[in-house]
C-alpha cells in the first residue's frame, strides 16, 4: 500500500497552531546573551567527553 505524502492540513484548529508557531519571534539581547551564557557555564562544569578513546577504537 503506498503511502499518502499530503502536506495539506484539513483541520482548521491544526491549520491555526502551526500558523501560530511559524511565526517569528522576538527575543531581548540581553535575555540571549544571559541563556548563552548560562549554556557556556554549564558546559564548563561539566567532565570533559572520552572522544579521544572512542575515536582510537578503545
């Protein structure tokens, strides 16, 4: 049985929330700068990954 590739939504209220999800939004500069910097300082608490090990094959 073939499968039906139809990208068209036939549902109003699905038609609405993707309508509403694609639209673009605005963030503050400085909440930005405050997520990335959180994100860096997480990364830095962390152990560094054994990537070295994997990549030799141990």
């Amino acid at each position: 049985m073939p499968a039906d590739h139809d990208d068209e939504l036939h549902d109003e209220l699905l038609r609405r929330v993707v309508a509403e999800l694609r639209r673009p939004v605005h963030l503050d500069p400085a909440l930005d700068a405050r997520a990335l910097r959180a994100i860096r300082e997480d990364q830095r608490r962390r152990p560094p990954a054994r990537r070295q090990l994997w990549l030799a094959g141990t």
